[in-house]
C-alpha cells in the first residue's frame, strides 16, 4: 500500500496492514470475508470448544474476539468521522474474552453474525466520505484516522484466519 497516512500509523498495527493488499479498503473487506466464510463453511458446530493447547482461546473466543474488534474499530472510525474530539479509550482483548460466554454459543451462530457485522462495515465504509476518512482523532493513546481502521478491520480477519488455519 503506498498510501501517504501510513507514514503516522503506530508500529503495532504493521502486522496486521501487511495481510492488506487491496488498495480499496471495501475490496479488501468483501475479499476478507469471502476468505473467512470459505473457512468457515468447513466448521462444524463442535469445533466452537476446541483450543490447540491449554490456556489459548477456543474456536468460538477467537471468533467473538474478532466480532468484538470489529464493532470497537467501527466505532472508533465513526466518532472520528464524525469529528470526535475526545480520546477514545483502549479495551483489553484478554478481558473482553474472558467476559464474552463465547462458550456458551455455537460456533455457527458467531459465523453468522460475523457475516451480518461484516455487511455492517462494508455499509459503514460506503458512507464515509474521501474527506472524513481521514480525519485525525486520538484512540488508545494514539492519532488515528478511520481510514485505517478501515484496513485494519481485513488485516485483523485475516491475521486470526491465518492463526485459525494453521493451528486449530
């Protein structure tokens, strides 16, 4: 991506934007969940409970994991588009999990509403205009812009896809 807000983007997120090539950040969100349902029409219902070693997440943590991320970047890209001028906090993933009850569903049921939240911010994208998106606001301690939660929102996927395939 040669793209010129890049240039301010926090360390951390590298990993994640690496997993992004599309240049268009709604072609990277539909070929991010075309990639995820390609997976995840090969699950079955009793691998939601399965963690490839103790004290890791299970299937079903992972999944609501990335829902829950999801919805907190649409949130931050929202307020920020919207011109947002308080500091957004940041959330503690282990914390988040630990109280989801992801558990407690079925694996087809966090597939599902990944899918429907997928649509959501393919339909959030769309109606942030070229200038919003770039709008500058402060989240977790850092400047920000919706544009790359944009892209972060497919690169987080495809990270815990990647983790999904190999080990689960």
């Amino acid at each position: 991506m040669s793209k010129e807000w890049l240039e301010n983007v926090p360390a951390y997120f590298d990993g994640y934007l690496k997993l992004v090539g599309e240049d268009d950040i709604l072609e990277a969100m539909q070929n991010s969940k075309a990639e995820f349902m390609s997976w995840a029409n090969e699950m079955s219902n009793d691998k939601g409970l399965y963690a490839y070693e103790e004290g890791k997440w299970t299937v079903n943590e992972v999944l609501q994991h990335i829902i829950d991320t999801e919805r907190i970047f649409q949130y931050r890209s929202l307020s920020i588009a919207r011109g947002e001028m308080n500091e957004l906090p940041g959330f503690d993933h282990d914390s988040y999990a630990k109280n989801s009850k992801a558990n407690q569903r079925n694996l087809s049921d966090l597939i599902s509403e990944f899918a429907r939240l997928r649509d959501s911010s393919v339909d959030l994208y769309s109606s942030i205009d070229e200038s919003n998106i770039k709008y500058k606001g402060m989240a977790n301690g850092f400047v920000v812009q919706p544009i790359l939660f944009g892209y972060l929102i497919s690169g987080h996927l495809r990270h815990h896809l990647n983790v999904l395939e190999a080990r689960y």
